[in-house]
C-alpha cells in the first residue's frame, strides 16, 4: 500500500514538474469538455481551463487535430505561469471588440498588451459584467517570454486571411515554428506590406 501511495506522489511530482516548461500536449476532446473541433473561442476557453488543472499558467490551441487511441485529440500548448500573467481587461479598452469576432479579439489584446509593457496579450475568451460593463480575460506574456517576428507569407502555409480562415492561420504559423524548431506559435493577426519583404504575419513565438 505505502508502495502504491509514492508511486502516485512520484507520479504527481513527475506530471507537475512539466509545468515548469512550456510543452506541447496531445489533449483528449473529453478532457476539453467534448468541446466541437470548429469551435475556435470555445477550444481556447476549455484549453485555458485545462491548463489551470494541471498547473499551468495558460492553454493555446494550435487547430490541430487528430486520433489516438480511438479518441479524437486536440494539440494544445501549455505555457507556465512564471511567463504569463492573467488580467480581467475592460472591453472599452480593447475598442469595444466585437465579442464574437475571434481575428480582432486577438488583435486587441496583442495591442493593449505591447502598450502597457507586455510582450504578448492572448484572449482567454472568458468575458463578463460584474456592474461596470464588459471585462475580457486576458493572459499577458512578460517581457522575454515570446519572441516576437514579422514572418513572410513565402515562408508559411498560404493563410486564407478572413475570420472563416482563423484556425488555419493558426496552423500555419504552428507549423512553421516547428519547422524552425520553436515549441509553439501563436499568430497577432497584424500583417503588413513592404517593398523588400512584401506581405509579412506577425508572429509570437512561445519560450521553451
């Protein structure tokens, strides 16, 4: 019995040192609430949540899907929260965003972050009134914990730029900060033109 229990504690303190480091996860539908795979704001709800359960700072989908064991698994990355801080944002101040409008929600939250001293913002997509309007849940990066790149459109997936093609925007990025060796990417949903680069992306990329 005494056997048992230090295994489990070893157990424990072995899955709970993860959260230490930002690190990719292949998370089970049913762990997410069985949440719809077209469900963008509803995935980055429940993977905020499933990060907070296993003591994490933050939960990032990356859109991409598969199957494992007969189960249906949603990629998630886990960022820990010596990186992260998390904020209840009023939305007069993020624009008035359009609550439902995923691109800008992003958007928003990247700009309110950069002009108060933050390296990144992402929307946990949490909001509520508690009698002085509309606040949004928000997780800001420190300094040094994102790094952040302007990414030519050559170098990425070609990104249907619309709200429709929000969750492959975000796989592109995902896969091209595998392919440059990065844990994981999220995307600003900024993009610009310019003579020498022509269009470019900007990206966040996760500290290990």
């Amino acid at each position: 019995m005494k056997k048992s229990i230090l295994l489990f504690l070893l157990f424990l303190l072995s899955y709970y040192s993860k959260a230490q480091e930002t690190t990719w996860r292949d998370v089970p539908a049913n762990e997410l609430n069985g949440v719809a795979i077209n469900d963008l704001q509803g995935r980055m709800r429940e993977s905020m949540a499933y990060a907070t359960r296993y003591g994490f700072g933050a939960g990032v989908p990356t859109f991409e899907n598969g199957t494992q064991n007969g189960q249906i698994v949603y990629g998630t990355v886990l960022i820990p929260k010596k990186y992260v801080e998390f904020k209840d944002i009023p939305q007069s101040e993020l624009g008035n965003v359009d609550l439902n409008n995923f691109q800008e929600r992003v958007r928003q939250s990247m700009t309110w972050a950069a002009n108060h001293g933050y390296a990144a913002g992402i929307p946990t997509f949490y909001h509520a009134d508690h009698g002085r309007g509309i606040v949004c849940g928000t997780i800001l990066f420190k300094p040094e914990s994102v790094t952040f790149r302007d990414v030519q459109q050559s170098r990425m997936e070609m990104i249907n730029r619309n709200e429709a093609g929000t969750a492959g925007w975000v796989r592109s990025v995902v896969r091209y900060a595998a392919k440059i060796g990065q844990v994981g990417a999220f995307p600003t949903f900024h993009q610009a033109t310019y003579s020498d680069k022509g269009l470019v992306y900007g990206v966040v990329f996760f500290k290990k």
